[in-house]
C-alpha cells in the first residue's frame, strides 16, 4: 500500500467513538489490520566518503537536500537519483541542513555554531555554490533548522535556544528559551504558521507560540533524550522518537498521550519518525540500521526494514506523499 492510500484517519476513529472515552487502540479495533505493505526501494544516494546525517525536500518534491560528513551539501534529482548540485561546508560535522520554500536557498548547521546560507541561483558551475551569509548568535553546535518562508528561518542549538532570524537582515527576531537543556529537534506545524515544536536532551517536547516567544504546553512522557519528531499532516498530533527506543504519539489539543511503540528486542535508541501522506503509517529509524512501520490506528508494528549499514539519521516524506 503506498503511503496515502488509505482512508481512514486517526481523527475519524477517535471523534466516532469519543463518546465511549475508549483507549486509542480498541476505537480502531474494527478497523481493518493492514496486511501486506508494498515498499519498494527507487533509488540509493551516496555520498562519496562520510555517512548523510540529514535531509530535506524541495516544496515541488523534484529534489532532495542532503549534508554529510564528508563536508559536503548536495542538492539530488530525486526521480533519477543523480546528483545536481554541491556545495563544499565550511565544517565537516554538520548536523542539519533545510530547502527554503522556493528553493532558491538552502541552509546547513553543525559544529561550528553557525547556520549557512547559499544561493542556488547565483551558482557559477554544478560544485561552485557561493556562500551567501552566516549566522552566527548561538552559543553551541546547531542541532536543526528550518524554513518558515524564504525570509524566515528558524535554528535550533545545543546552547538550549530556538533563534527565529530574518534572512534578509541576518538579525535574530525572537528567542526560545526553555532553560532545560540541549535542543535536538524542531518541527514546524503543517496547518498552523505560529506553532513549532521543540524536543532535546531534557526529555520534553515543548510546544511554542512564535507571536509570543512562549510554551503553550509541554509534553512528557519520555525517559531520555527526544531525538526527533514529526507532526501528523493535519497538525491535530505529533510523534517523537527517543533514545529510550519508544515512540509516542501525543494529542496536540489535549496534551494526552496516544500511542507508545516499542520495537522488538534488541532495544535500540529510535532517532528518526516521519508520517505517511495519511497519517496512517508511521515510519521509525533506530540506529542499528532497522527501520520499523507501524500502524498508528491499531497501534500494531506492520513491518522491520533493514535500512544500510549504518544508524538511521533522518526520515522524511516527500511533500507530494510519494516513498
């Protein structure tokens, strides 16, 4: 089953039979189990001497972003798998890398506590890319960054900050500042431009309102560090993964949680989750190179792929919902 075709959301389940106040699983216990899922490897990308550590899509979902520890950002086609563009980093531990809407700018962090920016459209040849800034304010490794708009950034640092910045002036707009440790991962709402999410090294996901730089509520439940996590495509939900192996989905309007999923022994740290198109599907990465798919209305493992010979660093959908 590809990843968007099913027609049956969390949402539908839980409002149908909310008047029972049933746990997550027996609202979709009538619910069909998905039986047999057809996943098929299209192509692999290789970086040319270090391990990918993050990736992200073109909004048109033609391309795909990847930073490696090679010391290099590539730009992919992701129908041919072909490479289109590089970009050498000023620091071989980077850590993130982002697509900017249009697709005119892409950013990488890491190490050096700087987020940088290069033009795609001011390239002079396939691997001469020029620089076009560097943000520097954040007092540790950048962790993650993200898009909102090509004038909108966001970082997320080891230094315990969110920065939002405006691209055009390089200035810091407003800070986020849980003061509960190391900031390892960021998400941005799908349906709402005001909330993000934050998880790290304090075990908790906090959920912001960028208009007032301030925690709308935080979600607990995780014994370890949160390594990343997703939104569900309407925004009603999220997941996490954690270096306590489990994955949780949690309700973003009642702060409850949904789901928690273990994969079988050996237990492994989980750190990377992405959703279907649908919700349906949840996909896990754990770093001892499995990959687990799960069924977020039954709450049922479906699937164990094997993902390469190293931990998964990241997972992520393509904006149109292909694999």
């Amino acid at each position: 089953m590809p990843w968007g075709q099913d027609s049956l959301s969390r949402r539908d389940a839980l409002e149908r039979a909310a008047p029972k106040e049933a746990d997550t699983t027996s609202v979709a216990s009538d619910v069909p189990p998905i039986k047999q899922l057809a996943l098929r490897r299209t192509s692999v990308l290789r970086s040319q001497w270090s391990k990918m550590v993050a990736l992200d899509w073109s909004k048109d979902s033609q391309h795909i972003l990847t930073a490696s520890q090679d010391g290099y950002m590539i730009v992919w086609n992701a129908e041919e798998g072909y490479k289109v563009q590089a970009m050498k980093l000023p620091v071989l531990w980077v850590l993130c890398c982002a697509y900017s809407p249009s697709g005119r700018l892409v950013a990488s962090g890491g190490l050096d506590n700087a987020c940088t920016l290069y033009n795609l459209a001011e390239r002079k040849k396939p691997y001469d890319v020029p620089m076009a800034k560097r943000l520097l304010r954040h007092k540790d490794y950048i962790s993650a960054c993200r898009f909102a708009s090509d004038h909108e950034l966001w970082t997320a640092s080891g230094d315990g900050t969110v920065m939002q910045w405006d691209v055009q002036s390089d200035q810091v707009v407003s800070t986020l500042d849980a003061k509960q440790g190391d900031v390892l991962c960021l998400q941005m709402s799908p349906t709402d431009p005001h909330t993000l999410l934050t998880g790290g090294t304090s075990a908790l996901v906090h959920m912001w309102d960028k208009r007032t730089a301030g925690i709308v509520r935080t979600f607990e439940g995780h014994r370890a560090d949160v390594n990343a996590l997703d939104f569900f495509p309407d925004g009603s939900a999220f997941a996490t993964a954690c270096e306590d192996s489990l994955c949780r989905l949690f309700d973003v309007r009642t702060g409850s949680e949904l789901l928690s999923l273990d994969r079988p022994p050996p237990r492994s740290a989980a750190t990377a989750v992405a959703f279907s198109s649908s919700g349906r599907l949840l996909f896990s990465g754990y770093d001892t190179h499995k990959m687990c798919v799960w069924d977020t209305l039954r709450g049922e493992r479906i699937s164990m792929l094997h993902a390469g010979h190293t931990h998964m660093a990241y997972l992520g959908r393509s904006p149109d919902g292909r694999p």
